[in-house]
C-alpha cells in the first residue's frame, strides 16, 4: 500500500531570460560602439567653431582693410630714378598691310649711392573691436647719380635727354601729407602724380628733369623728405649702387621681412623702448642692372626690403590652434565617463554624453568671445574653470560617487593645462603632443586592464 504523499510544492518559476535588446545594452561592444558614434556627431559643433573662428578672423581682417583704405596701406619707397625717353620704330598692322610708326620707350639711370633715413611714429586705431597699427613717417632720402655722360645702355634710338624725367616710387599716394619735392644738381623740381612708364613702380610721382651736357659731365647730388601715412609695414628698394637704410620706432614687436634683413646686431630692441633697425645693400645683391631698358618691375618690387609693425598677439590663430584638440579633449573625457560607467556599474544615457560633449564644445565659443575683449591667456583660463566647473557638477549628479566625479576634474584639469601649453609651444608642439598622446595611451591601457570584456557581452 502506497504512502499518502504531501501536497505538492508548487515549483520554482524559471528565471526570465533577458532580451536580445537587454542584452544588447548591457554589450561593453554596444556601449563603446555607442560612444563612439557620439563623439563623431560631436565633430559637428566642432566644425562649426572653426568656421565661427575663421568668419571672426575675416571680420577683423575687413577691419583693418577698412582702415588701411582710410589712413594708408603698406608703403614701399623707391627711387628717386631717371627715366630718358627714346623713339624707335616699330612694326603696327594697318589695314590690309604694314606700316612702321614711331613708340617711345625709356631708359632708366638708378643713383650711385642712396641713403635712407626713417623714422616711424606708430600708433592703433580702432575699428569696433578690431585695432590696426598705423603709423606717421618722416623719410629723408639723399644720395647721388654719377655723371650720365659715360652712360653705357645702347638704344635704337637717340636719348632725349631734354625731356628726361625724375621717378619716385610711392605705393599709396593717398597717403602723402606734404608736398613733395627735392633738391637735385642744384635745383628744386616739385612732383606731380603719375609716371612716364611703369617699367619700375606701378605707383608713384614724377617730375620733369630737363639735361644738358654740362649737367651730364658732373654728378647729382639730392635729397628730398617725405612725410606720409601707412599700415601694417613699410619698406624701401635698394635702387642706389649702395643703400644705406636706417629705421627707427618706438614700436615694440617689429618684424622684419622682405629681400634683405638688417645688418648684424639686426636691431635694437631695447626692452620694449622700440628699434633701430639698419641695412647696407649692394648693387650685386639684386638682380637688376644700375642702367636698364624696358621692363624691371617685378625684380625691383621683388627686392624691397623693410619692417612690419606686427601686432603682439594674434587672438585668432591661437583659437585655431586650439580648436584642432577639440576632439582630444572630448575622447579623453568621454572615456572616464565610460571607464566610471563600466567600473562602478553605472548606467550613463547617451543623452548625458551629449550634454557634456556640448558642453565641451562651448569652451570654444566663450575662448573667441572673451580674447577678443580680455586676451587670450585670461580667456582661455576663465573659459577652462567655467566649463570644468559645469562638467564636474553634472558629472557629480550622474555617477553619485565623489571620487570619480574628483578624478574627472583633475583630468580636465590637466587636459586644459596640456592643451595650453601645446598652444604656445609653436616649435615643440610636436614633440610634446605625441609625448602626451603616449602617456594617455598608457594610462587608458592601465585603467582598462580591470574590465572584463569578454565576461560583460
């Protein structure tokens, strides 16, 4: 007889089995795949800083071509030059046939010696927000031409050497103050706009300079002083068999540029007093002759030589500069969120990952609006504690656990830190950049070597 058996325990319902989209989340694989996919959408306010960056820029730059075009541009000196005209004949289609016509051309005598002596008063104006330096300069010119007789170009034709002209070379004549003239063989010839040819300058005076053979036998000695505004730079051509140039400026971040470089010491910057600068060129420094026929212009424009009155600080470049680690800054952040998210066991929405990639992204936006008020340096820092300040309250409220909300503002912090002095390390940017680059690498393989990849899919 069988035993009366107890009722029956009701049995153990089965565990219910997690999704394929549960367990798609919970996928480390999913979760990286996801925030990667993030940081690319991030490239897009990224992108559109840049070109907020380069439309500032070019808005500046309208500035002080507003500026230029109101007191006077970059000014280029050249000469003073004798222009002789000569006829010859030459070939022209008429009708159905040929017939020979007279043209005038010139020959061009440059002076034995030149000296040039400038002195620069620099000042900014302002343009909204913008600043241009400008500046007011005094130039005297002196120097000679040797006697013209034993003159050695051959012409076609005869030189007419009553209708010589002299040439000055000025690049915005609307910038000349005073009336400009010159002593010259004994006589004062005043300038008049325009120019017999453009074989020299494209831009500049001239006056007429009738010879005899008696003026041609002697040299000419002349001196002259111009008084003209300007822009950005100036610069002189070394037309003389020897130029001697000197310039002095009470500007303190001059940089030279053009053909030739100042004489050794290069200047004399003296502790933010200004400059004097110096150049001795030699007529076998240049690639055109004392004596000419026809067209040197381009050589002789190419081979001026001067100073540009830079500004100390270029708000812009450094922004750009710092917009291309943009992407570092947001990978580096991103991932301690992700490394907190996976350690502590956290569950951080994409949603939150956007918030603190946009917030990363408007560092960038209140970096250009507050340098160009305040400077780059004071922008940068005021721009770093206030988005650090943002993230770290944010970040505190999602992963509820101070010590990595700590961690993650001194990894900002450093972040910030790094990226600034990459800025303004142009020449070993480099070599710093990958030396950071690698010991993040190393550090992002130390903190993940805890996580279990393939224990999580």
């Amino acid at each position: 007889m069988t035993q009366p058996t107890g009722p029956l325990e009701p049995a153990t319902p089965p565990k219910p089995q997690p999704s394929r989209l549960q367990g798609l989340r919970r996928s480390l694989t999913f979760r990286a795949i996801v925030v990667a996919i993030l940081i690319l959408l991030l490239l897009i306010p990224l992108s559109m800083v840049r070109d907020l960056i380069r439309e500032r820029a070019e808005r500046k730059f309208e500035a002080e071509t507003s500026i230029s075009a109101d007191w006077g541009g970059q000014q280029t000196i050249t000469g003073p030059v004798l222009s002789v005209p000569y006829e010859v004949l030459v070939r022209v289609p008429v009708n159905n046939g040929y017939e020979m016509r007279p043209e005038t051309r010139y020959a061009h005598f440059l002076p034995e010696a030149l000296d040039v002596a400038t002195q620069l008063d620099p000042f900014t104006k302002y343009r909204g927000i913008y600043q241009v330096a400008v500046y007011r300069s005094t130039t005297g010119l002196s120097g000679s031409f040797p006697a013209l007789a034993m003159q050695r170009v051959h012409t076609e034709g005869q030189l007419q050497w009553d209708r010589a002209q002299l040439v000055l070379g000025i690049s915005d004549l609307r910038s000349i103050k005073e009336q400009v003239s010159m002593q010259i063989g004994g006589r004062t010839v005043q300038f008049e706009p325009g120019m017999p040819s453009t074989d020299i300058v494209g831009s500049g005076l001239s006056a007429p300079f009738p010879l005899d053979s008696a003026q041609l036998a002697a040299p000419l000695t002349f001196s002259s002083t111009l008084t003209i505004n300007g822009s950005g730079g100036f610069r002189i051509t070394p037309v003389g068999k020897v130029t001697r140039a000197q310039c002095v400026s009470t500007w303190k971040d001059p940089s030279y540029d053009g053909a030739f470089l100042p004489d050794p010491p290069d200047s004399t910057a003296t502790k933010g007093e200004g400059f004097t600068a110096n150049w001795t060129v030699l007529h076998l420094n240049r690639p055109y002759p004392q004596e000419f026929l026809g067209d040197q212009r381009l050589a002789i424009e190419e081979s001026a030589f001067g100073v540009r009155l830079m500004q100390p600080v270029d708000e812009y470049h450094k922004n750009e500069r710092a917009s291309k680690y943009g992407l570092m800054l947001i990978v580096l952040v991103f991932l301690v969120f992700f490394f907190v998210e996976v350690l502590q066991e956290l569950r951080i929405h994409p949603i939150q990952y956007l918030l603190v990639g946009f917030a990363l992204s408007l560092f960038y936006t209140l970096l250009i609006a507050f340098s160009e008020h305040i400077g780059f340096a004071k922008a940068y820092i005021l721009s770093a504690v206030a988005v650090i300040g943002l993230v770290v309250a944010y970040s505190h409220s999602v992963f509820k656990v101070q010590r990595a909300s700590q961690l993650l503002g001194l990894i900002m912090l450093l972040v910030f830190g790094f990226m600034f002095a990459l800025i303004h390390q142009q020449d070993y940017a480099l070599l710093f950049g990958s030396i950071g680059l690698f010991i993040t690498l190393a550090l992002v393989m130390w903190v993940s070597r805890r996580i279990d990849w393939n224990g999580r899919e």
